[in-house]
C-alpha cells in the first residue's frame, strides 16, 4: 500500500556543521538517503527566507534556521535536523554539543518535506508565545534577537526555549485504516530481513509531559499495548514513563534494523570512528542491540538490532537507571565499559576524596528530589490483605 503522509523527527542542533555530521553518520551506517529543500537553500549562506526565518529575524537579518535531513526508505521517517545559522560567521561546536529531539510532524508526500514541517513548528512556536496575538511578530524578533545573542556568546539553544513542552506532538490525520492484528503481522513478516528505522522510544515525565494522552487521541494503530504505529511499514512510538524518583530523562531511542550485527559494529568502530555496547543480550539465541556512541549523535540512544521484533518489554540503558541518583555520589567509571585496547582507566577524582557531608551537600545542589516528595499526596503503609489461612 502507498503511504500518503511520512513522519517527521525535527531533531534541534547546536550547529550546521553538526547538523550535516550526523547526517553523514546515519547515512553511512543505516543507508539513509539524504533529502534537501526545492524552497529552501540549505546552505547558511543562504538569503532565501521562509516563515520561519521572517518571524525570527525579519528580512535583512544574517541569521536563519538551517535545516537538512535525511529519510528511511523502508519506515519513510525522515530525520529533520534543525540548527540556529549565521551567514556571516562559522561557529564551532563544543565539546558537549548535543542534539534534542524538538518535534514529531506528520507531513504529505507530495509536498517538500523540510519546507511543510519548517511551516508547522513556525506555527506551533507562535501558538505559545507569552503575548497575544497583536504582540506576536514583536515577539519574535525578541526571541530572534535573544537566539542571535546566545549563539554569539557561545551558548547553546535548548529546545524548550522554542516549545516548553518537548517533543510536540502534531498527528492529527489518520494513518490508515488497517486494524491493529495486521499491522502486527505485516512488521514482524514482511520487514524481518530489511534495514532501516523501526522504532522510536519516548521517555516523558507523567506529571508534566502530556506525550502520553496525545498518542492516545491520535489515530496511530495500535498493535500492541503501549505501542503505536503510524501505518503497516512505518514506524513505532513507545511512550516511556520515568519513575517517581527520577531526576531526569534518558535520551530518546533510534532504534534500526540492520542485517549483520557483526558488520555494523565493524563499520562503527573501525571506519566510523564510534563505540558499541551490548544490552539486552540474553544468550546466543536471543541476541539483543547494539547501542552506538559517536559525538554527532551525542544526545540520542540510536540502538541496531538485526532480530527486530515488535514487543511491549523494552531494554533501558544505564542512564534510565542511574536517572534517581545524583552525579556527585557516582563514580566517573559507572557509565563506562572499563578498558579499551589502547585506553588507561583513570582514577576518579572522588576516590577516597569525602566526607560524611557529601551526600547532604550533593542534595542541597539538587533539591529537586525533595521537592517532588512534598508535591505529591503522602502514601499510607497500610497490612496487606492476606487471606486467612
């Protein structure tokens, strides 16, 4: 069946230059066909404008938002990645330069994809201005002006500054009229020996983020619960809700499809310059994923998997476990794999380096925790209810 609409992933990015490193990247590694935009030049240097631009920084400004992507032949997800780009100077990015997932637009085929979902977050951005609606244009030279400022410091643009509440959700069309039990088949069938993106996991806060009611007011398939599929070939949504303790989110999780884990992890380590680690792995036959580090993914769970099969359980990585606990207690070996061929661990510098203060001075830092308790009703312990015997 023909897909009339693809799912866009607008992913924002510190720079263009890290922009088109990722894209290279996925495109090297998952096969990705690169995409560009008929309406808008991708290049900084650019001077073409679209509503976008204008509403940020009007006409005659050097500043613009880049825009470049890549698309999954098999899943048809495109991957837009987003960046703040000045004509006039070529930034470096930081060491810690990082990506966040912005939005999830569903735009038609027939149209130009960047430009279509350009267009939407424009709108999105605009409905959640502080002003009314008089106000708005002013507005947004403001925050033109204030993005322009932060850049030039070295800074970098976080995603809430654009949308409070990340990743907007905008799936309001139908997908398909296929029932749940055939859309199951159809991805567990006829796409177990293809490569491309399968899956994408979404962490949010219950409390605040409202992920989870707008996939269930969607018209997304649902083949299994908790999940949701945009149509037979395309891609699923996991919802993730953190715990109760939880600080902060993992990263989302690009899941992909690959035919040889063995020659993925070659490719990674030896030609592309990143790292795999195992998770999920439960013996030889039940062969889990492979998740990939590399710095123009910094910010993103990209996993491969070569036995790809649609199940509600989901592996978490460290950082889903580590995300109660506070930075300043952990060691700076938790998260890593030990020693490489090559490396040297070195010494953490908290090792024998405390106090009996450390833990109450690493929560006055981080109140949050607290915080979160005396928000919430407080639990009664009650007996359990045991039969009697």
């Amino acid at each position: 069946m023909q897909r009339a609409n693809n799912l866009v992933l607008t992913f924002l990015s510190p720079h263009p230059n890290h922009s088109r490193s990722a894209v290279q990247f996925l495109q090297q590694l998952f096969q990705l066909a690169p995409i560009g935009n008929s309406t808008l030049s991708t290049s900084p240097q650019s001077t073409r404008r679209d509503l976008l631009d204008e509403k940020h920084f009007g006409s005659s400004s050097s500043m613009s938002w880049h825009s470049t992507g890549c698309t999954c032949n098999s899943s048809g997800t495109i991957l837009h990645f987003l960046s703040l780009a000045d004509g006039k100077t070529e930034a470096s990015c930081t060491q810690n330069s990082s990506l966040s997932l912005l939005s999830i637009n569903e735009c038609s085929i027939s149209d130009d994809a960047l430009s279509n979902c350009r267009e939407q977050l424009s709108h999105s951005i605009e409905d959640n201005y502080f002003f009314g609606r008089q106000t708005r244009s002013l507005e947004a030279r403001l925050r033109g002006v204030a993005f322009s400022m932060t850049q030039k410091m070295g800074r970098e643009i976080q995603s809430s500054w654009l949308l409070p509440k990340t990743p907007a959700l905008n799936l309001n069309r139908p997908s398909s009229d296929q029932s749940a039990s055939s859309v199951m088949t159809t991805s567990t069938s006829e796409s177990a020996n293809a490569i491309g993106m399968r899956e994408l996991v979404l962490p949010f806060f219950p409390e605040y983020s409202t992920v989870q009611s707008d996939l269930s007011k969607s018209k997304l398939s649902r083949p299994l619960p908790g999940l949701y599929q945009y149509d037979c070939e395309g891609l699923v949504i996991r919802p993730l809700p953190a715990a109760d303790e939880d600080l902060r989110l993992p990263p989302p999780s690009l899941i992909f499809q690959c035919l040889s884990l063995h020659d993925a992890k070659e490719l990674v380590e030896n030609d592309l310059g990143g790292k795999t680690a195992k998770i999920g792995w439960r013996g030889d036959k039940d062969r889990g994923s492979l998740i990939v580090n590399h710095p123009s993914i910094a910010g993103l769970d990209v996993r491969i998997s070569e036995d790809w099969n649609l199940s509600s359980s989901f592996d978490e990585a460290e950082q889903a476990v580590l995300a109660a606990s506070l930075d300043d207690l952990q060691s700076s070996h938790v998260m890593s794999e030990g020693k490489h061929d090559g490396e040297e661990v070195t010494i953490d510098p908290k090792t024998n380096n405390a106090d009996c203060w450390v833990e109450a001075r690493s929560n006055v830092k981080r109140p949050s925790g607290f915080l979160k308790r005396f928000s919430k009703n407080p639990r009664i312990a009650k007996p359990p209810q045991l039969p009697y015997e």
